[in-house]
C-alpha cells in the first residue's frame, strides 16, 4: 500500500486514525499499540503476506535478543559476542536476500560456471529490509552500551513495524519513539497534532505526484537509451541528470513529509531526515542534510567504531571511504551502487582535506565565508552531487559512464536533444522551489514538526507571513494542492527508495 494512493488516504489511514483514539477511550495502553501494530503488519503484509514471516521472524529474534544483551551488559566478553551474533544474524539475512545475486554474477564473472553453481531461485526484495533491519542493529548495539532499559514485547513489535516509517525510513531510534508512546496525552485526540500532520503530509503528497512525477518522464527516455547504447549529446545527458536528479529530490523529500506527517497525527514526532540538501555549500553539509538518520547511522555505529577522526588524518581519509563505500552498498547490490558511494567518499576527502588547507594554512576561518563563496559552494557541491546521481540512478555501468562521458563533454558540446525533451520551463520552476522557497521544517518550525537529528541551524531563516498557521489562508492553499494531488493519484507510482 502507497502513501499517494486511494485506498491509503480515503479507507486504511482514517480507520487506523479512527481506531486508535477510539480503543484509547477504554484507557488501555494495550489495546491501542496492539491495534497499531496489527495495522503496521497489514500495512507492510499488503504487497506480499508472505514477508510477514520474515518480518515477525527477526522482530522476534532481535527483541529476545536485545534483552538478553542488555541483562548481561555487565559481563563484556558473553553480551559482547551476544552483540556479534546479533548483528552478524541480521546482515546475513540482508545479504540473502539484497546481495545473493549481486555476489553470485560477481563470482561466476572471475571463476566461470564450471565452478560456481548455485541454483537461485527467484529471490524478491522485501520492502524495507535495509530499513527494519539497521533499526534493529542500532537497537542491539544500544542494548550492549546500557542506553536502554528492558522493553516490553509489544513496544518492540512497534518500534519496528510503525507504519509510518516501516519502508523508508527515518531510521529511528528506540528511545526516540517509544517514550512518546508512555505520554498520556498521545492517546487523546489532538486537533492541533491532525492539522499540522496533515498539512505536513498535503506538502510531501504534492512534492512526490506533482513534482516528482511530472519530472520522471523526462528523466526515464533518456537513462533507458544509454542502456540500450544510444549516443547522448550534451545536453541531452544533462537533461536526464538534472531531470533524475529534481525527481529524487522531490521523491525522497515528499516521503519524508509524508511520513512525519501521518506519525504527527497519531502525536509522534519523528526526526527529521530531509532539509534542503541542494542548498549546501559543500558535501559534508549536503550529508547532514540528506537522508539524515541514514548519514547520523552510519556516523554513530560505523565512522566512529572505525576510529573517526580520532587516528590522524590519514587514517580518518580511510575511515570516510570505508563508510560511504558501504553506504553504497546499502543503497543496492551492485557496481554503480559501490561508485556512487566511492565518489561521494572522494567528495568528503577532498572537502575535508580543502578545509584543513584553509585553517592550517591559510589561517582563515571556517566558520566566516563570502556570499561569493557560498555560492561557488553551493554550485560545486551540486554539480558533484548530480554526476554522482548518475551512477546512482543508472541500472548498468557502461551506461552510467556514457551518460557521465556526454556530460562531460567527451562526446562534443552538441545542444541538439536528439528527440529528447528538454522541459526548460519545468527545469526552471523546481530549480526556483529548491533553491528561494523554505522548506517544510521552516514552514512548520512554530509547531516543532520534526526531532532535530543534527542540532546544526539553517543560515536561512522566513518571513513570518510564509509560516504556517491554522487558519483560512492555510486551509486554502492545503485544500487547492490536495485537489491537484487527487486527480493526479490516478496515475500511481512508488517512491523511489522503496527499492533500498
């Protein structure tokens, strides 16, 4: 079941709404989590029944598991290798079921079929995988570090299977979610939290089938004709790029909405895991700003275990490396995944290694820039991301390196589409909305719509007239983008991260 689709928004969201601020009236706890975690596993079992045995299979693994940990967190060497079975158990799982194939290829391209035989069968990818499964992880390693106290069975189930983050993220932690769940006032209907989440959600529902959509039939044509080996001008390689690349953005962010949004009704706030990314001046502030909880997981429980920035320079260069390969790798099983990651690795080495120039050298101040700078800044830091994308979006690397080669200018500077679209005018208006308007975190900023995942500020602050407020002007402007929305949900489609 998808957000941007009827039966979401007119049956399932209202009777699971409806439901839990009804049993809430009999003031049984119980009842009302029980109630959200049966509608969570409907939710996640709509698409295919059977991966709610793989879901419920690892809940029950890791919660017992969890606990286990957590008793004997005292004695090191048993919760220590209880840790290590843990998270070896997860990843193997994940790699049965993500990366099977992807290491099979690889094995039969060095050595041959003569000496790999492994009989697949068709393994399909259960949605959320890599989502359910670091959140679990990073349950088990806060078990081992004494963060967390003994939780009961049916807190667990929904801390994993929450509805509105089950598929895509945030990547939420325990002690971020659940202890909203023990407030009291959670379980009385608030017209306020209805009014913000819902218009938080209006916002990611016109981001993805306005905005995305409209832009993702620009983007396909021309990633489909690399593949087939079709020569690429120019511009049309650049055309594709930008055109991918405004998808993803307004794709990802309206999710991200759109999740926070759902969970504010039910009067959880969940952290923020989008805020302007193109609007970043380098690429360590794009990361901090693009899938957050991603970047502050593979930050808290890979970067800094591997030694961060604690071991030298040198040594910290590596560490980057290691993570964003893997960061990579998580996003999919396959080349263009891994060079994605290695790109945006080398992006935060040179970055790194540019700012240590500039304050050991220079002696200049990093925390002071020219706007001639932080424009400069911003533009780089866009184009890298989006020859990154490439990589990122294309299903083959031969075609990956001819779009890239196009953009270049290796194939010549020819401004001929070549049968291409070339949406000057749509290109314009979202490159308007990325980079002048606020976005939702400063629209709704007066009714605190996320939990900070980095306490970092914005540079931009918004006139108070643009800021939400529940009143007729709002109710207009949400009701008018609603209305486009529902005739263009005739035409529905998954968001793009659904497939990591």
């Amino acid at each position: 079941m998808l957000f941007n689709s009827y039966e979401f928004i007119f049956i399932f969201l209202p009777i699971v709404l409806l439901g839990f601020f009804t049993l809430s009236r009999f003031k049984s706890r119980v009842l009302s989590i029980g109630w959200l975690v049966a509608a969570s596993l409907f939710f996640y079992g709509y698409w295919n029944p059977t991966y709610l045995i793989l879901i419920i299979g690892s809940i029950v693994f890791n919660y017992f598991l969890g606990n286990i940990i957590n008793k004997e967190v005292k004695n090191k060497p048993l919760s220590s290798r209880l840790l290590l079975i843990g998270i070896i158990a997860n990843l193997v799982c994940i790699g049965y079921f993500k990366y099977s194939y992807f290491l099979v290829n690889n094995l039969t391209a060095i050595f041959g079929n003569d000496y790999v035989e492994f009989n697949l069968q068709n393994i399909i990818l259960p949605l959320g995988i890599s989502f359910f499964t670091f959140q679990q992880i990073a349950y088990l390693i806060d078990s081992y570090q004494d963060k967390l106290k003994n939780s009961s069975f049916l807190n667990y189930c929904l801390f994993v299977t929450f509805f509105p983050q089950l598929i895509a993220g945030p990547i939420v932690h325990y002690q971020e979610m659940i202890p909203q769940f023990e407030r009291k006032e959670t379980y009385r209907i608030n017209w306020e939290n209805i009014a913000v989440g819902l218009s938080i959600f209006s916002i990611g529902l016109f981001k993805k089938v306005v905005l995305a959509d409209s832009i993702a039939v620009y983007a396909n044509p021309i990633f489909s004709a690399a593949e087939q080996g079709q020569s690429l001008t120019f511009l049309s390689a650049w055309t594709g790029a930008l055109a991918y690349s405004f998808q993803l953005y307004f794709d990802f962010s309206g999710y991200a909405d759109m999740a926070i949004g759902i969970a504010r009704m039910f009067g959880i706030i969940l952290p923020l895991n989008f805020y302007s990314p193109y609007k970043s001046v380098n690429i360590t502030e794009f990361w901090r700003r693009w899938h957050m909880t991603l970047s502050r997981f593979l930050r808290d429980y890979l970067y800094i275990p591997l030694g961060g920035n604690r071991q030298g320079i040198f040594r910290r260069y590596i560490n980057l490396m290691i993570t964003m390969l893997l960061g990579g790798l998580w996003h999919g099983a396959g080349w263009t995944f891994i060079i994605w990651g290695g790109l945006h690795g080398c992006y935060l080495v040179i970055n790194h290694g540019w700012h240590n120039f500039r304050s050991s050298v220079l002696k200049q101040n990093l925390n002071k820039s020219t706007i001639f700078g932080q424009i400069l800044g911003q533009i780089i830091t866009f184009i890298a991301v989006v020859i990154a994308w490439v990589f990122f979006r294309a299903t083959t690397l031969n075609s990956a390196i001819h779009i890239v080669q196009s953009m270049l200018g290796f194939h010549g500077f020819s401004l001929a589409t070549n049968g291409f679209a070339f949406p000057k005018n749509l290109f314009l208006v979202l490159f308007l909305i990325i980079a002048f308007l606020p976005n939702t975190q400063q629209i709704m900023n007066d009714y605190e719509p996320a939990l900070l995942t980095y306490k970092n500020k914005s540079r931009y602050s918004i006139p108070k007239w643009l800021k939400w407020r529940p009143n007729y002007t709002w109710s207009v402007i949400i009701a008018i983008s609603n209305f486009f929305c529902i005739i263009k949900l005739s035409k529905v489609s998954e968001f793009l991260y659904f497939q990591f």
